[in-house]
C-alpha cells in the first residue's frame, strides 16, 4: 500500500490505485473505529489475560500448580490450529468484516459463560466448565486475531500503525489497569455478587461486546484488488514449506518468536510465587494486575513511536531484554513493593514483545500473503503457548518455582539471539 494518498490527478486507474485512494479516503473514519474498538476490546481481554486473576481463580479452586497450567495450557491449545483454519477461511474473501464480527461474537460467548457459571456453579463442575470456556475462548481468539490484524493491515496504511497501537493501547491499558485494581479491591476481595470473579468476567464480556459494536457500525472497508484463489485447506496447507523457506528474514523471525512464547512458561506463575512472598488479599492482587496493566498502557506509546520511526525489530529486541531483566527481578523480590516493579516490567515487556511481532508478520513478503503468514505465526505462538504453561506446571509442583522462571530466561536469551544475528528489519528490506 503507497505511504502517501495518491493525487487524483496523476494516479493511474488501476484497480491497485482505487484500493489506496479508498483507504485515504476513509482513513479518519477507519482509524477511529480500529482505536475504539480495540480500546474497549482490549480493555475486556486484559482483565482476563494479564497473568493475576484467571491464575488466581484457577488456584482457588483448585488448589494446584499442574491444574493452572493445565487451565492456561489448553487456552492456548485452542489457538494452535484456528489461526491457519482461519487465514485459509477470509484470504480469498474480498470483505473481511462478516467473518470479524462472526468470529468476534463466537469468542465473546465463552467470556458470558465464564461469568454465568461462576455465579450458578461450585466446585468441581465449576473448575472443569471453566477449563473448557478457557479452550473455547483461545479456540476463537486464534481466528479472530488473524481477521482482525488482516483488517487492521487492509485500512490502515503501514506508517500509522504503530501510533493507532500506541494510543489504543495506551487507552484501553489506562482503563484495564484502573478496572483490574477496582476488581481485585471490590469485586474481588468484596465478592461482589456471590462471586467476584465472575462478576469481573461478566464485565470484561460488556466490554469487549461494546467494542465489537462499534467496529461493526464504523468501518468502512476497501475490496481488495489482489486476492489468491481460493483453494482447499489442505491444499493451501502446502504452500506453508515455501512461505517460510522462501524467506530466510521471516523463518529466523518464526525462531525467535517460537523460543519467546516458549519463555512464557513462566507466565501464570508470576502471582503464584508472588503469593508466597506476600500473602496475596484481594487489594495486593488488584495492585500486582494495575502494576502490570499500567506498564503495559505507558510502554505502547514508547513501543508504537519507536516502531514507526525505525521498525519494530528494535522494540522486539528491547522487550526480550526487558522480560529477562524483569524475571530477575521476580525471582529476588521480597516485599510488595519490588514485586510490584518487576509487575510493571513484566507488563511493559508483554506490551512490546505483542505488538512488535504481530506488526513485523506484516511486513515480510507480498501483501497477499499476509493473511497465511499471520496464520503461521499465530500457530506458532499458540502452539508454544500451550505447551509452555503445561510443562511449566509440572515443573513447579516438582522443583518449584525458581526452575521455571530460570528456563524461561533461558529461553529468552535464545530469541534475542537469534533476532538479533539472523533477522534483518524487514522495511530496510524493501530500500533498493
């Protein structure tokens, strides 16, 4: 897509010149409906997937390490092959939309059940239908987050990216971090409605809904000029070997993204370890949830502007040394106020590493792959993200939780490595 509106005077009549003179045009109003509706979304999704409440309900109820990385596990099991089952699914449609808002309103339902059955209820059966609405929501969240991008990558042109992520972030973390202290301190430790945590969960869906809404009713989206044909699943599955070998940038990228999601092992532990260096009451897990969703939400403008003005491989880099350094900073801690600091780093590295990757997929190879190479990455890091929490689980119940935190150091250091030797910034790429 040109960087630049095309002048109606001089620009060719082409069907490639219709498309970019259409999302100029539309640009104000698209950008506003990507910004709120990902602002009110991510306000929702946060409260769930910030590594506090969902591991420390899972906790609660179960009493087991091995049983909250099973919980998280499976949430990422569901994203490992929905990502590519949806990419193959809309890169041949000509409008996106229809699938947006049908794969939106499958992932939301799991977030109303969640919040339903905690009310309704107890013990086992509860803990179980929670476990399966996790797998649920991570089964739609793998699709809807390649429709989503591939939406965002067809209206908005690259060089606004960074800054619509920056301030929708930067909103919608702001109103997250303020939301996850109020539940933890109200909802939460009050236990509001008989159970706070599905009423925070019942607010997260008002939320995310609100948003899907509003994109919904806003969006003006462009037909696109070049589409692949459409093809079998299977069939298109066969391109897979060719798109990553095809390009040595974007397959030492897949690496590096493959060993830090891998280093996520260590995520739904945070609160549990914190919760053995200071007892955790309902307050001090809102704070632990507002440390890291507000570093989150001050980080996206550092991470958005910094993307745009040299590339996201150098904010990629910056938050796997920042993960490193804040896992450090966990693992000595002894009172709540550093765990609240290496809360906030934490949150900050989760901030950049999500919107670095998911913008870089963008930017390897022709625009008609894009949907494919969303679809890939989207599986790697699902598949990663399943395995890590499980094993992570086991190992904690065994060793503890210093084993855990150490591998994912490790693990770190292997992705910055390989980004920082083998992947080259893939827009100084197209710079003859």
């Amino acid at each position: 897509m040109s960087e630049n509106p095309p002048s109606p005077e001089t620009a060719p009549e082409t069907p490639e010149a219709e498309f970019d003179r259409f999302v100029w045009a539309n640009l104000r109003r698209n950008y506003a409906a990507n910004y709120v509706h990902g602002m009110l979304g991510m306000t929702g999704f946060r409260l769930l997937n910030a590594p506090t409440i969902v591991p420390a309900y899972l906790h609660m109820l179960s009493g087991s390490n091995a049983v909250v990385g099973l919980g998280m596990a499976l949430q990422q099991l569901g994203g490992v092959v929905s990502p590519v089952v949806g990419a193959a699914h809309v890169e041949h449609r000509a409008k996106l939309m229809p699938a947006a808002v049908l794969l939106g309103t499958l992932m939301r339902l799991p977030i109303l059940a969640m919040a339903v059955t905690g009310w309704l209820m107890h013990g086992q059966p509860l803990l179980i239908t929670l476990i399966v609405m996790l797998f649920l929501m991570g089964l739609f969240s793998g699709s809807q987050r390649v429709v989503f991008q591939l939406l965002m990558a067809k209206v908005i042109p690259i060089s606004r990216r960074g800054r619509l992520q920056a301030w929708r972030n930067f909103t919608g973390g702001a109103i997250a971090a303020g939301l996850a202290y109020l539940a933890g301190r109200y909802l939460i430790e009050l236990n509001v409605l008989g159970n706070g945590y599905a009423t925070t969960f019942m607010l997260a869906f008002l939320l995310t809904s609100a948003g899907l809404t509003v994109l919904q009713v806003l969006i003006r989206e462009p037909v696109s000029p070049h589409l692949p044909q459409q093809t079998r699943f299977r069939d298109r599955m066969k391109d897979f070997p060719a798109l990553v070998a095809g390009d040595r940038d974007y397959r030492n990228f897949l690496i590096a993204q493959l060993f830090a999601m891998a280093a996520r092992v260590a995520a739904p532990f945070y609160v549990l370890h914190a919760g053995k260096v200071a007892v955790l009451t309902g307050a001090q897990l809102g704070l632990l949830s507002l440390a890291y969703l507000g570093a989150d939400t001050l980080s996206n403008l550092v991470w958005g502007y910094l993307g745009d003005r040299g590339g996201f491989r150098s904010s990629f880099v910056a938050s796997l040394v920042l993960f490193i350094g804040s896992t450090v900073l966990l693992m000595v801690s002894h009172n709540t106020l550093f765990l609240a600091l290496a809360f906030f780093g934490l949150g900050a590295a989760q901030s950049g590493y999500s919107m670095s990757s998911s913008t870089m997929v963008l930017e390897f190879g022709a625009r008609q792959d894009v949907a494919m190479r969303l679809g890939i990455s989207s599986t790697v890091e699902g598949l990663m993200s399943f395995v890590g929490p499980l094993a992570g689980g086991v190992i904690a119940d065994w060793l503890g939780y210093g084993p855990v935190f150490g591998l994912s150091i490790g693990l770190q250091l292997v992705a910055l490595t390989v980004l920082v030797v083998a992947v080259k910034e893939p827009r100084l790429r197209q710079i003859p």
